[in-house]
C-alpha cells in the first residue's frame, strides 16, 4: 500500500505521462533526500507490477516516465489514485468512528483494543468512546459490539453487515485495510459495469440509469466481501418468492464474476443479488399484481378515504401503479434492501398532503408485512398521491399533453405531477405512452408531444425532450411550445444574467468559444460549440448593422435560448468584412416549432439602428434587457400601424 508521498510521486508520473521524471525532480519538489525518493521508486514499480494497464520504465541520465498499456484502465487507475490521495485525516472524530467501523466489519475474528489505539493514534479513553457510538451506529442493523479480554467485534447476519456498509456510505471509503482490500477502486467498477452491461443486454433486462449505477455499487460490496472470505450464509436467508428471471441473470452475472474476480461464488450470493434485482421493479415478470396486493390497495385507498375525506378507490391508474410499486417495495421490505432517495427533503416540502397520505399508507404497510418503511421510500410513494390529487382539479385545461416514454410509471410519476402543477390552467390531460404503442390517432388527438429519451421520436422531430425531474429550463422550453411569445416579457425571458458577457475587445473564435462555453454549462449541453462553426462555415451569421446572430446547424437540446457577447471595439465577422459589436448566439429548442417565431421578434430588434450604439456606452445587463423592450415595443407598435 502506498503513502502519501508515493501517491503523490506516481500522480505526477501520470500528469507527465510519456515524459521522463528525474529522482533529483522529486526530491526538490517534496523536500526529501535522493535516497527516500529512490526507496519511494521501489515501491511503486513493485506496486505496478500488479497493475496491467501501465509500467515505470527508466533511462540512464533520463529518469523514468509512465508507459501507458491500456488508457481505459490507466484511467480508473489514475481515479483511484486521487480518490486515495484526497482520503481524509484521522483527526477527526466522526471519520475515525467510520474507519474503526470499517476495520472491524472487515475483521473475521476479534481485534484488540491496543490494535485500535496504535492505528489510530488514540488513547484508550477516546477508543472506548468511540466504540460507544460504533454500537449506536450498528444497533439498527442488528448487529452487536462484543467486548471482552480487551477485544471487541461485530456480530451478527453478513446480509445486515453488508446493509450496514451500503447505509453507513462506507462503502465510498477509499481507505486499504491490511489486505489491500478497497471498496471503491475505479478498475474494479469498470469491469463491474461492463459484465453488467453484457448480461442485462443479453436478457433483455430494462433499467434505468440510477438503478443501473445503484446495482454496480451493490454488486461491488458483494464482490468485494466475497474476497475477503465474508460469505452469506444459509440460515440468513429465508426465501419465498419465486425469484423467477432474476435469478438466471445473478446467476449469468455471476458466473462472469466469478471468472474475472477469481472469487468462489455461493448459491446464497447469487439468490441475494437475485433479490435485489427483483426489489428494483424493473424486470417484465414483476409487472403481475397478485390477487393478494390487490385487495391491500383496495383496503388501503378504502381507509385512506374514510381518514382524509379524499377518494381514490375509482382511480384505477392510481391503483395499478401503487401496486406495481409495492410489489417490488414488498420485497425491499422483507429483506431489508429499502432505497435511498436524494429528493425526500424536496418532495415532503413540495407536496405536504400528498406526503401525509404517503406517510398513512406506510403505516398500512408496516402493518401488513411487519416491516417500519423509510422516509425515502415514503417519499417515492408520496407522488403517486399528491399527482393523483392534482389531477383531480386539472380537466379545465385546453391542450393535451402526450409524454412518451419508456420508463415504468415509478420513475415517471413524478415528471407527470410537476407538469400538472406547472401548466394545470393550459392542458386538459397529461398521458404517457410507451414509444410502440404510439398509433397515428394519438398524433391528431394531442397537441403538444414530449419524451423522456432521446430516441426515435426526439431525433425525427415529433416530441420535445423533457428531463424526467423538470427544472425551469424545461419549465420555460414546454410552456413556450403550449403558449409560444405572448407579450414582450415572453420574450426577453430567453436572455439570461448568466448568458451575458461584455469585453473590451476580442476575436471570433474567442466570442463563440465564450459563448458556447457559457451555455454549455449553464444548460449542460454538448456539441453545441461543433455544430456552431458548422453553421459559420456554410455562410455569414451576420445579419443587421453591427449584430451578429449565430446558431447551430442542428439544435443539440430542447432549451430555447440566447447568449449575448458586447464587444466595445468591433470584430471582425466574416469574409466580406462585416465588424459586429453585438452577438446574440440563438438556439431555438429542437422540436418546438413555436420557439421560432423568435427570429421575427428578432427581426423588430435589428430595425433599431441605433441599439447598437448605446449598448456599448452602458455594456451591461440591464441595459441590455432596457434597449431590447424597448426595441421590440417599437417594431411591435409600427408592426400594427
């Protein structure tokens, strides 16, 4: 295992790839004599000799330099060098709680507590108090802190450890133990996701996304407990469901592992990944309610209408939909594999009665399986009720939104209830459809089409993207699509405080570097800068006395929107020399025909000749917003003459 300073030596080997490096360069960089330098050199050529993806070579009079084998790899190994670089000090208590966790959960037998106080540095007061919040922290996993002949261990059910280590985020801890074994190692990962890939692909298993990178990192505590000799055991597992298709793909999965890892592989470890795939909901053979949850819901709505006065009993997608959800969550239950979800605190503080609801029906469950459900999960199930509350109070709309997406209705729910609160006054329904079971008589009977993929739909230009948790960029790209430029504050709404930039003096190339720059971070697109000088490339974006307007060839997202650049000294534009001072870099939201009734608004801005002019004597933002309102209350005015 490599110190500090080795890391540090090997680091910038990597920034210096494929150039030599003299010992004498890193004593006088680290302040350390030849010799410690050249003993450090030792151990990291010995540590690379384990290591496939690169070699240190060396050159008399030279030095050495790092020789990249596999780029793939030498970046995960590069990644997993920082991430042990970046590892925290001791120091701090709540870290050396999490850290006397991990050494005793990574330990088949009892450590001595002297062990611990010559690890960590601590005296033996500061230890014990330490072990009393280890056992505060374990108590909830049923595990138990034995003590005794001045040892202490962990014990209890592998399964619940693992649990521990997933909950606890120890599994994030870039931390060796004496072994060499780490939880995160970026090459390790990698080879996780590709097997992953494979198998899912091979089975026709749909995911998503965040389920997808969750299931790595479960796989990876797996893989690497089975390394170090923690196996489950069977008296900890007490299955009775049929585990169906998940158990052939954990067992596909697993026999790659087994191969690439070099671990022996039990049938309880294939059983409980297995599990866990089934707890996710995404497979197709868990898309069947039993007759038993059917009745739940039925009792639990029922209840749910007698306590809150709400009725959902004749809302038949509510109920299929909670059912679905809870045949998966009946399983995250009973084995204690609940999910994480990073919006509870946004969720509960947005939708107050449909969380409520949530928290009630919880109750109903705990009940029924014995089982007390987390906040996350309430929080997933919370907007189920609240968009089943909004769409009761939403058929006064005019437009019918189709969405089509191929995500289960768990991930899409809560796109649907944002977009009912959003535009509840302008739709009259919000429906969601799978990409083949799309019929021509949808295509007459909606009038505004979004889609949660960038697919087929997307790319022949019939729906809009939508990110399946909306922000106000979407927020402003679907309502321009239902409403399109209703007045002049529509319109300067496209211009953003973050999109503007004001200079003195500058080149082309530097302004739609600028530009492109700005609104790629700012909207978190890609390719925008490579389709911009495609469209400079076929003619001049020049287009009014001292403006210029360019643009992509093809629109890279669903954003409609404008950068501007002021430049005091004029630049030259194009080939005709054309010297511009205001460039407004236009994209138009692909798929969202209403967003091009901006360039006739444009069209009013270039007829005021002299905007230009003060512009640049006040070459600031709100200035800029003053002139445009003022230009297009102008144009607007002779327009109607």
């Amino acid at each position: 295992m490599l110190n500090q300073r080795q890391i540090e030596i090997l680091l910038e080997f990597c920034n210096h790839s494929n150039e030599f490096l003299t010992a004498s360069f890193f004593a006088d960089k680290l302040g350390v004599s030849l010799r410690t330098v050249q003993g450090d050199m030792k151990i990291i050529r010995k540590e690379l000799e384990n290591e496939t993806c690169a070699q240190l070579i060396s050159k008399a009079s030279k030095g050495s330099c790092i020789q990249v084998e596999d780029y793939d790899e030498f970046s995960a190994f590069v990644n997993s060098l920082y991430q042990q670089y970046a590892t925290g000090s001791l120091n701090y208590p709540v870290s050396r709680v999490n850290k006397i966790l991990l050494l005793l959960l990574n330990r088949h037998r009892a450590v001595p507590i002297t062990e611990i106080e010559d690890k960590f540095y601590v005296s033996r007061s500061t230890i014990l108090n330490d072990l009393k919040k280890v056992e505060e922290a374990i108590e909830k996993y049923h595990l138990e802190l034995l003590r005794g002949s001045n040892k202490v261990m962990i014990d209890g059910f592998e399964i619940h450890k693992r649990r521990c280590l997933a909950e606890q985020d120890l599994y994030l801890a870039h931390v060796k133990n004496e072994q060499g074994m780490v939880y995160i190692d970026e090459r390790q990962i990698a080879k996780i996701k590709n097997i992953l890939t494979e198998i899912f692909v091979e089975h026709k298993y749909h995911i998503m996304d965040t389920d997808f990178n969750n299931a790595i990192l479960f796989l990876n505590i797996m893989i690497c407990r089975m390394g170090e000799g923690f196996y489950i055991q069977p008296n900890e597992l007490d299955i009775t469901e049929d585990l169906g298709n998940a158990y052939e793909i954990s067992k596909d999965i697993f026999e790659k592992i087994s191969r690439r890892f070099f671990i022996k592989i039990t049938d309880e470890e294939i059983k409980y990944f297995a599990l866990y795939l089934q707890g996710q909901g995404n497979n197709s053979d868990s898309d069947t309610i039993t007759p038993e949850m059917d009745q739940f819901i039925s009792e639990a709505l029922e209840s749910i209408k007698l306590n809150y006065g709400v009725d959902f009993t004749d809302n038949i997608n509510l109920r299929i939909t909670l059912a679905l959800h809870c045949m998966s969550l009946s399983i995250r239950l009973k084995y204690d594999m609940q999910m994480k979800n990073d919006m509870l605190e946004y969720i509960r503080g947005t939708f107050p009665l449909g969380y409520d609801v949530a928290a009630y029906f919880a109750f109903l469950l705990n009940k029924e399986y014995g089982k007390q459900v987390s906040e996350d999960e309430v929080a997933l199930l919370a907007v189920h009720f609240y968009s089943s509350l909004l769409e009761r109070n939403s058929r006064t709309g005019k437009q019918k939104i189709l969405v089509i997406s191929s995500l289960k209705n768990s991930m899409t729910i809560l796109l649907k209830q944002t977009l009912l609160r959003w535009f509840s006054e302008y739709v009259s329904a919000i429906d969601f459809v799978e990409p083949m079971e799309v019929t021509e008589e949808m295509l007459d009977e909606y009038g505004v089409f979004l889609t949660t993929e960038k697919e087929e739909f997307f790319e022949q230009g019939l729906a809009m993207y939508v990110d399946i948790f909306p922000n106000q960029h979407d927020y402003m790209n679907i309502k321009l699509m239902i409403d399109g430029f209703k007045n002049i504050e529509d319109v300067v709404s496209i211009f953003h405080p973050e999109l503007f930039c004001s200079v003195k003096s500058a080149n082309k190339s530097e302004v739609l570097e600028t530009l492109c720059s700005h609104a790629a971070q700012y909207y978190g697109l890609e390719n925008l800068h490579s389709q911009v000088l495609q469209r400079e490339e076929i003619g001049s974006t020049f287009f009014s006395k001292d403006i210029a307007v360019p643009h992509p060839m093809y629109a890279v997202s669903s954003d409609t929107f404008v950068g501007v650049y002021v430049s005091k000294k004029p630049i030259l534009w194009d080939e005709e020399k054309n010297e511009v001072n205001l460039i407004m870099l236009m994209h138009i939201g692909k798929n969202n025909p209403q967003a091009f009734q901006l360039w006739d608004y444009f069209s009013k801005i270039f007829a005021d000749k002299s905007l230009v002019e003060k512009l640049i004597e006040e070459p600031n933002y709100e200035n800029f917003i003053r002139l445009m309102k003022e230009a297009l209350e102008i144009g607007i005015n002779n327009s109607d003459i």
